[in-house]
C-alpha cells in the first residue's frame, strides 16, 4: 500500500503569515528560531505580535544553529515540556523547522532516546500535546511540507535524516516575504537543494502518479525563476518559494536518493552546505542512475527543451544543464574546489561512503548503491572527472 501525505493546509502569497498566525486558537505557542535574520528583519515581531493577539503566551526558543545537534533537540524539548505549549511555531530555515519537529518528538514522549527514533518510521504518535506550523524563511528545505527532520550526531559525525509521517506539520505558511531576505549564496544553495529534491523524486523508488506531477513542475519552475531569484527578482523569489515546496511535497512521498545519502554525510565531516554539497554531488550521481533510469531523466530533460537526438544524448544534456546551472551561481565544480583538501578527504572518503549505505535516502534511490559505488562518486565529485560507472 502506497501512501501520499502533505500538511493539512498549505498557506501561500506575500504576506499571508500575520493572518494565519492571528487565526490560530490555543493557550499558549512556543517559537522555535534560529540566528539573528528572522529577527533582524521583523518576522519574529510579527509572529510574536499575532500570537498574543490571539491571546496566547508565547515562548521563545532562539538561536537554533546550521545542522542542529543531538543536545539542541533535547535542550529545545526539555523547555517544551516546562512550558507545555499546545501550538510549535517554527521559523526561518531548515535548521531551526528540523530542530522544532524532533523536539516536538520528545516533548510528547520524555521516554523516548534519539536511538529510538533515528531509523526510518519509528516516531511515535504525536499531536496529542501540540499542533506543528512550520514558516520557511528559505526557498530549499521544504521542510514545511514534509516527514523529515535533519539532525546531527556530532559525536559520530553522522546525520540522521529523521523520517516519518508524523512529523508533517499541521500547517505550512509559504510566505515569501520572508524568502526576499535571502543573501544570493543562499539563494543559490537553496535552488539547488530544491531541483535536487524534484530530480531525485522523480526517480526514487516510491514515486508514483501523486508525486510525479508536482517533481516535474517544480523542475520547470526551478529553470525559469532561479537565476532570476538569485539576481535579487522580487517575483522570482516567490516562484521558487512555491517551487521548492512543490518539490517538498513530491520527496517527502516518493522519497530521495543517494545524492542526498552522500550530501547527510559530507555534510559533518566537511562542512560544506547542504544544498552546495548536494548541487556538486547530483550531476555524478545522475551518471550513476541512468543505467536504471534513463528514460525518466530523459523525460525531464525533454520537458526542459533540451536538444538531443538519443536518450543518452539528453541525459548528458541534463548533466550538463545542472553544471551550467552550478556555474552560473557560483557553486564550486567539485568537492576540492568548495575547500575539501587531498588529505581531509582520504582520511574520511571510506567511513564517509559506508555510512551513506545506511543513510534511509540510499534504499529508495532508483539504482543499487554498494560503499564502492558511493565512495566511486565522491572520487569522481571530488577531482570532477567523469567515469563511466
């Protein structure tokens, strides 16, 4: 049986985030932030003024950091549980909207270990506490729409894609508003990671009819508004904010890939972003899948108007396509050209491709993945040298 599962309501348009905000009911809401930027530019203000408009108390949970740690999640629901709110507000990036879903695990269930949870579909019920409303502030994550909450073990250096339906927020507030605040890198990190999502969705291993549709929209989308949107257009901006969460709401059923396996583990131990390392790393595995997959990227690449008289001829056209994409937003070629040094990644490109076997995205990705074939993929990301795989 195959299911399809997106929040409740999906709220979107420049400045519908007061108006939702004002419409909730409950007694008390606990906003989860991260860095000073939500802050910088009013939304926190705005939130905290619509919530209390509604007559409810408000808690801050502030300073979330990038790739939120094990002890962050925990600290967030131990506050949770003293406050006991009924509403989680979470706002700004991916980061503090993971960190808010996986301390919501664990303000409804004190008994639970990170242990419990960390594989696929082991989150226990939740909503029987306090309601999700999720508000990116990032055209990328889509985290607003979907089952997964990315957190670090920094003891292990491993990321842990948390994956459940349970952890789809209630409510999801698509406001692009706050996606105008974005600096281009992150524009750009935030594409990418968005047209990762939609490619790997559309040949993952659980796609089917309901995601399909909303993957290849979204990559069409992603071609006609990212470089627009990194160039600092306000309209721009908001297609890919609706982008991105069309390619959230596609991923989060028909699930991911090994360039998201690969991206979770680089991530810790070379401290690339996530939607860079991703951007780097998808032209490669593109190479990889299209042994099982070709006709599917073949399709994408038909719908984009590339040229190509063969299957083959488009599927490299699409590789090419991405790197272009990458070079026109500045995003390094390779690993070695985002700062990895030669002796940095000998000494992790083993542990690195063995966990990414075990990563949750590996066993949905279209093709079987062994640690050889993985750490083949990070060799050839890292010197940029195509090999036929």
């Amino acid at each position: 049986m195959s299911r399809f599962t997106i929040p409740r309501d999906i709220y979107f348009g420049k400045g519908c985030m007061t108006e939702v905000l004002e419409s909730l009911s409950g007694k008390k809401a606990i906003v989860v932030t991260g860095g000073s930027s939500m802050q910088k530019f009013g939304f926190l203000d705005k939130v905290i003024s619509s919530l209390r408009k509604t007559n409810m108390e408000v808690m801050l949970i502030e300073g979330v950091e990038p790739d939120p740690s094990v002890e962050t999640v925990f600290n967030g629901a131990q506050k949770m549980r003293e406050f006991e709110p009924d509403w989680i507000i979470a706002l700004g990036g991916g980061s503090p909207i993971d960190a808010a879903k996986a301390m919501w695990i664990f303000y409804e269930h004190p008994e639970a270990t990170f242990d419990d949870v960390k594989d696929p579909f082991t989150v226990p019920l939740l909503r029987n506490k306090a309601r999700f409303v999720a508000i990116p502030s990032t055209s990328g994550t889509a985290t607003e729409v979907t089952a997964f909450a990315v957190i670090t073990d920094y003891s292990t250096k491993i990321k842990y894609p948390l994956a459940d339906y349970n952890l789809t927020p209630d409510i999801a507030i698509v406001d692009s508003e706050l996606a105008e605040t974005m600096p281009p890198k992150l524009v750009a990190h935030t594409g990418m990671d968005a047209l990762t999502h939609a490619l790997e969705a559309y040949v993952a291993t659980a796609r089917s009819p309901f995601t399909d549709p909303l993957a290849l929209q979204a990559i069409l989308m992603v071609n006609d508004y990212i470089l627009k949107s990194y160039q600092g257009d306000s309209e721009a901006r908001e297609k890919m904010h609706i982008a991105q969460c069309l390619a959230g709401m596609s991923f989060s059923n028909a699930l991911l890939g090994i360039t998201h396996s690969l991206a979770h583990k680089i991530g810790a131990w070379f401290h690339i972003p996530h939607g860079c390392a991703n951007a780097i790393l998808l032209p490669f595995v593109i190479d990889f899948n299209k042994k099982v997959s070709l006709q599917n990227y073949a399709k994408v690449a038909k719908n984009l108007g590339l040229a190509g008289s063969s299957s083959d001829e488009l599927v490299d056209n699409l590789v090419k396509f991405v790197q272009n994409l990458n070079e026109q937003l500045n995003i390094p070629a390779t690993l070695q050209g985002a700062g990895v040094t030669t002796e940095l990644f000998n000494s992790s490109v083993d542990i690195i491709a063995e966990n990414a076997v075990n990563d949750p995205c590996t066993g949905s990705n279209p093709r079987l993945a062994s640690a050889e074939d993985l750490k083949k993929i990070l060799i050839c990301a890292f010197k940029g040298e195509k090999v036929a795989f």
